[in-house]
C-alpha cells in the first residue's frame, strides 16, 4: 500500500512512515496547556527551495492543504515559524495562478527568499520569549522541512532534531505544532459543528492524489 512518508530524525535516509510515528517512538501522549509549548515542539516549518520548484504538485498540495484548513478554522500554532523559500519566482507564478500563495501566506508561509535558508541553518533567529522557554524548560523542539538535511544541530541550534517532509506536510505540522501529534490519527481540531477534524477529512479524496507518499 502506498503511504506517506518522512526521513528522521537527525538522518536524511531514514525513513520514517507516518503510520509508524507511534511505534517509531516519535508520536506519543502529550498535553497542550495554555501558554505553554509542548514536548516535541515544532518551532520551525519551512518549505524549502530544494523541493519545489522541480515539483509544483507538492507545492500546489500545501496550498489546498492551507486553504481548506483555514477555511475549517485552524491555524499555525504561534511558537512556529513558518517560511516558504521557492527556488526561482516560476512557484510564485503558478501559486498565484491557482488562487494559492495568498492561502498559503494566510497560514504563515509567505515568500521569503528565493534561495536556500533553512537547510542551511539561515532560518532567522527565533521569537526571545520561545528561546527563552526552550532554554528554561529544556525543552525538546524540532523542525519540519521540506529539504534534503537535517543532520542534529543543522537547522537551528535549538531544534534538536529535523525531520524532513513533503511540502503539504509541513503545513499540517505547522496547524499540529509538536512531533508528538500523530499526523495520521490525532485530531487537529473542530469544526464549527464540533466535528473532528484530521488530516484526511482535510485532504479529501481529492487531496490524497495530490499529496506523495
């Protein structure tokens, strides 16, 4: 059966199927308090030059992604910053084509470059305040990223660990905001129906052609 996958942690090669995430020892039980990052945050997402351009069905599957999830509520979680770094204007162009970039920006991931920043560590530095709380807590935090590297201590020096992952993805860790989540099972959010809502009732029928394995 074909499945979605991710490389990680710390390891480009290692693949990581997002149904094993529990029995890999990454998705686990955590609690979301207020005010508070959890264990396994993820404190940047970012979709990078390196997997896009050469593919636009990934990049035009975040923007879907970003624009029915928006439209069923949910948001990044605030400790997550979120950057989308094309390699050449073209991403721009068929973004805006479709209607999507402006989704995508709604969500968090507006242009910021055309080049490699965050596989080469160049993500920025970090909100003072969620430094601070990784430093005080000594808290676990990781990235979510659409490149090719994620060697420990590569992306940021207060990410522990990478993982590397499809742009659309990437998004879905952003609404997530920890590793813990189960991207598979876990519920994202509700509607306002009170419904559940995961990442398949947000990909559709459709989105799953879209999103690779």
């Amino acid at each position: 059966m074909v499945g979605r996958n991710m490389a990680g942690p710390s390891n480009p090669h290692r693949r990581l199927p997002t149904h094993a995430l529990a029995e890999r020892g990454i998705a686990g039980e955590w609690q979301a308090q207020a005010g508070q990052m959890p264990d396994g945050a993820v404190i940047i997402a970012a979709i990078t030059s390196c997997t896009n351009t050469s593919n636009p069905r990934d990049v035009v599957a975040a923007g879907l992604l970003a624009k029915k999830a928006k439209a069923l509520g949910l948001v990044r979680k605030p400790w997550v910053k979120t950057s989308f770094a094309p390699g050449s204007e073209v991403a721009r162009l068929y973004l805006e084509e479709a209607g999507l970039l402006s989704e995508m920006e709604k969500l968090g991931f507006g242009i910021v470059a055309y080049a490699c920043t965050t596989c080469n560590g160049m993500s920025g530095a970090l909100d003072p305040k969620i430094q601070q709380e990784i430093i005080d807590h000594d808290l676990y935090a990781t990235a979510v990223l659409s490149g090719n590297r994620n060697f420990d201590g590569r992306i940021h020096p207060y990410a522990k660990q990478a993982f590397l992952a499809s742009p659309p993805l990437v998004v879905a860790y952003a609404i997530a905001g920890t590793v813990r989540f189960d991207i598979e099972q876990d519920v994202l959010g509700t509607d306002t129906q009170g419904n559940p809502i995961t990442l398949t009732k947000i990909c559709g029928q459709a989105m799953q052609r879209l999103m690779p394995s």
